[in-house]
C-alpha cells in the first residue's frame, strides 16, 4: 500500500535529519550507528542484519530513531528516573541528591531528550522541623511546582517537552495534598502522577483498618501538640485515618480527574530480577518502566502486524510467523544493548548505573491490529491467548539471546547467577533450559522487556497501527493540512489493519466483529489482556484502561482492587467527564483600571500627553465628532451552540514619532444595542473597561489579561492555528471573555496591516469521522479541554496532537 500522509507528516516532522526524505533514509542512518559499536570487521555485517531488521519491524523507540547517527549530543534513551533527597543541595544522608542538585540533574536529562520520573517521598513532609534553619518544611507538593516549572522552561532536545512523573508514597503525611494537587487548573501541567501502593495498605483498605501517615523527620511542636508521635520502629506518625477512607480519597480523584495513577510497589520489587541489590521507588512518566535511581529505558518495539501472515485470509488460515518474530527479536537485543554504548549521557550517574546493569526493553506494538489481521477479537479467550503466545515467544527469545551475548561480549558487571534466579524473582519463572544457561554462561542484560506506548512511532513507521499493548482507538480521522498555495485540504487518517481490510476488498461500512476498538471495550476486557501479557514482561506494561462515562464507582473500585489481587505493577484509567472538560478553580484576575482618573472623560479635546511613544500615551478624553472606525461581526461557538456579535472598534490617527505619517490607535470600544444575548451586559461593560484602558495607553496588558480569564461552562471555539506542518486545528479559549478579547486583537492586529495571531477569518469544523471530542485537559496545541490518555499517550481527541508518551 501507498504510505498514508499521516505517515509522511510525522516522519517529516519528528524523524528526518538532514537530506533524509523516507523511512528508509532513516532506517539507513539508524542502522549504521547502531553497527558503529560493533568490531571493525563485523559493522558492515551488522549494519546490514540491523537494516533488515528495522524493515521487517524491529525499530528502536522515539530518541533512537530522531538522533542515532545524526551528530547531535541528545540521548537516545527514552526515559530516566531521577532520585530527590531529603536536603537542599549536596546529598542527603542516604547519598541521595540534594532538591536543587537533583533539580539540576533533571533539567539536563530533558534538555537531551529524555523524560524523568521521581519518587519524591524522601521529602519531609509539611510541618516538620529543619534543625539547621530552625524552621518547619513546606513538604514535596511545593518542590513539585518547582520542578513543574523547570520542566516548563526546557526544551529538549528534537524541539519537545520533557515529560515527568511524581510518585508519592501512600504513607508519605502528604498523599492527600500530593492526589488531590491537579485539581487545581495549571499545576503540574508537566507531570503524570501516581501514588505507590503497598500490599500492607491494600490489606488494610480489605480489612477496614487505620493507617498511619509517617516519616523518619520529627515533626514541629504544633502537630507534637495535636498528637504526632513515634512509633516504635522510629517513625513519626503525623496522623491516622482510615485505609478506606484515604483509598476512597485516591478513588474519587482517579475516577474523576483520570489521576494519580497507582503503582503496587511491592509486586514490582518482589518481581525484579535485581532485588538483592536495588530497591524500585518510581517509574519513567509512562509506567512501563519501573527503575531504580538512575536507571533508563532503552526502549525498541518489535511492529507486531508484519509478522502476520495470510491476514483476513479467506481460503487459507491466517497466523502469526513464531519463528520470523522470535529471530527478530533476538538480532533486536543486541541492537538495544549496543544504544548503551552509543548514546550521550546527559548525567555520569546515570551511564554508571546503565553499564553496571545493561537495562533494556524489547517490546511490542501493533498488538490491536494484528489480532484483527488474525481474525480474532481483543476481547476474546482466543485473542488472549494469540497474546499470550506472543508475548511467551518474545521473552524466551529475548533472554536466548541475552545469554549467548553474554558469551561474546561478558555478562552485565553486577551479575550474580544465585540472586539473580532466587525463587520469586521474574528469572526464576524461565523455562528450565534458559535457568540452567544463566547460571552455565550469565547473561548480559538484567532486565529484557517492557512494553510502552509507541507514540509516534507507529505513526510515522508502522502506518498507524495500533499503539503498543493497545487495541485501536478508532479506525479512521480527518487531518486539515495547509497548501503553499495558502488553500487547506482534508485527508483521512486511517487504522492500518482497516486500511488493509480495505485495500483487500473488504466492506468496511459493515466490519466484522472481531474489529473493535477501545471504547467499545469493557474495562474488565482491557485488565484482562494486562493479566495475560504482564507474566511474560519483567518490567511493566502502560496501558490505558478506558471506562464509560456512566461507569458505576464502586465497580471502579474494585478494578484496582482486581488489578493488584492479579499480580500488576500498576494501572491507569481515563474516564470521560464534566469535570475534566472544565476549568474547575480559576478566579478571573481581569485587569483593567484605568491608569489615571481623569481618563474617564467621556466627550472633551482629545490631548495627547508627550511621551516617548505616542500609540501609549494617555490620551485625557475622547475627541468630539465622528472617528473612523470598524465594525466586526466575530461568530464563535459555547456549549450552548453558534453565537454572533457585533463589535465597533473607533480609531484616532497619531503621528508618529519622527515622522509626519499617522498611524491609527484604537480608543473606543462599542457592542451596538438590540443584540438579543444575555450576556450583553457583561460585554458592553468589558467594552468600556478597554475604552478606558485604550485611552490610559494599556490595551494591550488589558487584552492580555481577558485572554486569560476562564469559567466553569467549557470552552469556547473561535479562531484557528496552523501547525507547522501546514494543516489548520480549531483554536480554543477557557472563557467568552478570552475569545473577545482574541477577536479584538485580530481586528487591531488587521488594522495596523501586521496579523500575526491565527486568524479567524474562517473556522475549522470538528472532524465527522473518529470516536468524536472527549473531555479532557487542555491541550497545547489547539486549546481544546479535549486532552486524554490514549494509548499511553496524551492525545486531542479535538485536533489529534499526540503530546508526551515518556
């Protein structure tokens, strides 16, 4: 099939370097800095094993396919976990970096390229005592907003934002504060959240028993006075409440606010293959990839639907080639442990933990679509099983050939066969034969799989399959691009195994039943397929779980309580709602007082005061007689449907400084009378504020003050912005103020012949194909409350834009 344009968008976008033009230039560029670390006289050997292998499916995750071989000093790990101490700068007494230290380190990592996760409940919580300063801590949530801001300000290598996840500990004395931050608008904007669930928490939430907020640091004499004390394992308990009702807490905000997310910490430490010698507390933003201090993600998918053979047969039987798949996988482990000696390291740390365990993860994507290649529904026991299978195959394949790298190339340094295979750890569950070559031989990564979320990378490379673990998410979209010749045209964006029904004569306005997609799914299907998979992955898996809007609560409950009773490190669930499609706590903070009093004048001489510029000045009262002006009609759209108003804009010619010419300054603002609206009265108000703001020389600050006013009644859709891509999104405000305030700049902005706002001259309808827009937060892009998890990844179900996937 013809490369869908989707396909060429991102690749253009996100993954050329240079003269590149093709998935081929850049599988040639990956390819060959990947056998760069080979021996002399194997690269070109590997150079070509490793091209083929990217054909066949085997690329590496978003970071190796942007800068392996492109020359620049970005890393080419995903994602990194980042330890926070209990200080402010140096170490704290643990060894573990100071706040700003750690701070530092972070800021650096997304700088190159790589997202963060962090354990912040080594921070001493609100309210204890700071011997050396002789005051009381402020606790992590306040640290949060600063390294939110941090991350806010960075930007990373390949031009995106890094992505971070905050964990907090359940028993940390400010979980509440940490579950319930988001729900203020704007905080922590760029962080993903999870709270780390113990099995001793669970187990009291079943029993209906209390629990005990503690920390090592000693609270201050207040909280002492209201009961803090210690225990006898030398904890200070802050307070005590019931499991249940603080479970109930962490419920409400997930069921409502889609976070935080949860990790069962124990299970994931009891898993690791390394839990003799290290101690998880965190994940990278995504969850797939629990990691101790330091560790990284050396992510490479395995594209799961060009393995499939005779799909949507008819005569014959279609299936899944174990043995391409299982070779493939092999050849894919060496690729990933030779991007350990290949990347830049942003920090020493973290090459040093790297090399001394040699972490990596093969994973999958394409999972959706190559069952429905298959004939086999998501949902159903035969797809489980096909998954299973997969999933089986990959990891024998993939320790297989980790131990005969082993024999080449040496074991990871901090191998030891007897630890390693302890019974509980995730090794010692191997088949017997691979058990007895670990211990013959070793083995030369600690860590083999992970299954993340592929982004953009099945996009630009996999012709939109089906991301990571995920089923489809819908089959078909409408992308708007712009022309050069300033005309837009529309294109569909579709699934690739719809396309491919489609291509093979397949009807796909009446698609077979196996074809489902996510949101068709019940929320028991979605934890049904993590149960299958999660066995045969050493590390984790992202995955969304999607639930219906009218989903009962107490049944969400107990899906949590089902995911940790079946063995999972963690889950994530997006929800669709009212509340996620709002501003849910904004005060408006409009400012427009006029600079001095007797800029309320309403009919007098105009007189212009002499300052520098004269489009500023303070102008004391409108001039008599008729002034130029405009008169606009803006349309915009509310949830309550098409609105139209009417705006006159008045204009005084000043002279310019130096010159003799004249330019036109806005000084009037006026709504005509007899528009029937109910909120007319508000509108003419805000049209005398700018008036007076116009005529006190601060327009502008007032203009940009009402674009950031926002209310509880959603969005509000009027304007539209260009990608750099050329298509064209709707553009979206959080109130009626903010979008009349935007077209009042167009028609200034028009007015003084220099536009450089996204116009609104005409406006961009919502898609008509797709599962339509879901609330959501706000995204970046567009500006559309319309931002979910998707597959892993932030998704705008109103423009498309995929956002941070870690």
């Amino acid at each position: 099939m013809v490369a869908q344009l989707i396909s060429e968008d991102v690749l253009r976008e996100k993954y050329f370097k240079g003269n590149e033009q093709s998935a081929s230039d850049v599988f040639d560029r990956v390819a060959k800095a990947l056998a760069s670390i080979e021996l002399p006289e194997k690269r070109e050997q590997y150079e070509q094993l490793f091209r083929r292998n990217l054909d066949l499916g085997a690329i590496g995750a978003g970071r190796i396919m942007s800068a392996a071989g492109s020359g620049i000093q970005a890393t080419l790990i995903n994602c990194f976990v980042q330890p926070v101490g209990d200080c402010i700068q140096g170490v704290d007494d643990a060894g573990y970096p100071g706040i700003y230290e750690a701070l530092r380190e972070a800021a650096e990592t997304m700088r190159r390229g790589g997202g963060v996760g962090y354990d912040f409940s080594r921070i001493r919580p609100r309210g204890a005592r700071v011997l050396g300063t002789a005051s009381t801590a402020s606790g992590p949530c306040s640290y949060i907003n600063v390294f939110d801001q941090s991350c806010a300000t960075v930007e990373s290598a390949g031009a995106r934002r890094g992505a971070q996840m905050g964990v907090l500990r359940i028993d940390h004395p400010d979980v509440m504060e940490f579950i319930t931050a988001k729900r203020t608008p704007g905080r922590w904007n760029n962080f993903n959240v999870s709270v780390a669930v113990s099995d001793e928490f669970m187990n009291a939430v079943e029993q209906d028993q209390t629990w005990d907020l503690v920390h090592v640091k000693q609270p201050n004499a207040a909280l002492c006075a209201d009961g803090a004390h210690q225990r006898k394992d030398m904890l200070w308990v802050y307070q005590t409440l019931q499991a249940r009702a603080l479970w109930d807490a962490v419920m409400r905000s997930t069921y409502d606010f889609a976070e935080p997310g949860i990790l069962f910490l124990d299970q994931i430490n009891r898993d690791n293959n390394l839990r003799a010698i290290e101690t998880i507390s965190a994940t990278n933003p995504c969850g797939e990839q629990p990691l101790p201090p330091y560790g990284c993600c050396d992510l490479g998918p395995m594209i799961l639907t060009g393995f499939v053979r005779n799909a949507f047969a008819k005569d014959t039987q279609a299936s899944f080639d174990f043995e391409s798949f299982a070779s493939a996988v092999a050849l894919q482990v060496r690729a990933l442990d030779n991007v350990l000696e290949l990347t830049h390291w942003p920090v020493p740390a973290q090459q040093a933990e790297a090399q001394a365990k040699r972490r990596i993860g093969v994973g999958f994507t394409g999972l959706g679509d190559a069952l429905v290649m298959l004939g086999l529904r998501y949902s159903s026991p035969e797809g489980r099983d096909t998954a299973k299978r997969i999933a089986e195959c990959m990891r024998d394949s993939a320790y297989t050939a980790s131990v005969a790298l082993a024999r080449e190339k040496g074991v990871f340094p901090l191998f030891d066969a007897k630890a390693y295979l302890e019974p509980g750890t995730f090794a010692s569950r191997l088949p017997d034969y691979l058990q007895a070559s670990i211990r013959k031989h070793g083995i030369r990564n600690s860590h083999l799989l992970s299954i993340a979320p592929t982004g953009t990378v099945s996009l630009a490379f996999a012709d939109n399959a089906s991301n990571g673990i995920e089923p489809a998410f819908s089959w078909t979209y409408t992308r708007k691009k712009r022309e050069s010749n300033g005309g837009h045209t529309e294109y569909e964006v579709q699934d690739h195994a719809w396309r491919l029904y489609q291509a093979m004569g397949g009807d796909v306005k009446n698609l077979p039943d196996y074809f489902e997609t996510a949101l068709a799914l019940s929320a028991e299907d979605h934890i049904a397929m993590m149960e299958v998979v999660q066995p045969f992955v050493d590390t984790a898996i992202s995955k969304t779980v999607n639930i219906a809007v009218d989903y009962p609560y107490d049944r969400f409950k107990s899906l949590y309580q089902q995911a940790w009773r079946a063995g999972l490190k963690g889950m994530a669930t997006y929800r669709p709602n009212d509340i996620l499609g709002s501003v849910l706590s904004v005060t408006p903070t409009t400012s427009t007082t006029p600079a001095t009093p007797t800029a309320v004048a309403a009919i007098a001489p105009a007189v212009v005061a002499a300052t520098a510029d004269p489009m500023r000045s303070v102008i004391e009262s409108r001039p008599k007689g008729a002034l130029d002006a405009v008169a606009e009609k803006v349309e915009y759209w509310t949830h309550e449907g098409q609105q139209t108003l009417y705006l006159v804009v008045s204009f005084l010619p000043v002279a310019q400084q130096g010159s003799s010419a004249t330019s036109d300054r806005a000084i009037e603002f006026f709504m005509p009378v007899g528009q029937n609206a109910q909120s007319q009265q508000w509108i003419t108000a805000s049209m005398r504020l700018l008036s007076l703001a116009a005529r006190g020389g601060f327009l502008d600050r007032a203009l940009s003050d009402m674009r950031k006013v926002a209310w509880d009644r959603g969005p509000v859709r009027l304007g539209q912005r260009t990608r750099e891509d050329g298509s064209l999104i709707p553009l979206w405000h959080d109130s009626e103020v903010a979008a009349i305030a935007y077209a009042v700049q167009n028609i200034l902005e028009r007015r003084s012949g220099t536009p450089s706002l996204p116009g609104i001259d005409a406006v961009a309808e919502t898609p008509a194909s797709g599962p339509g827009v879901m609330a959501g937060k706000k995204c970046d892009e567009c500006g559309a409350h319309a931002v979910i998890r998707k597959d892993g990844c932030e998704y705008c179900t109103q423009c498309g834009f995929v956002g941070a996937c870690g």
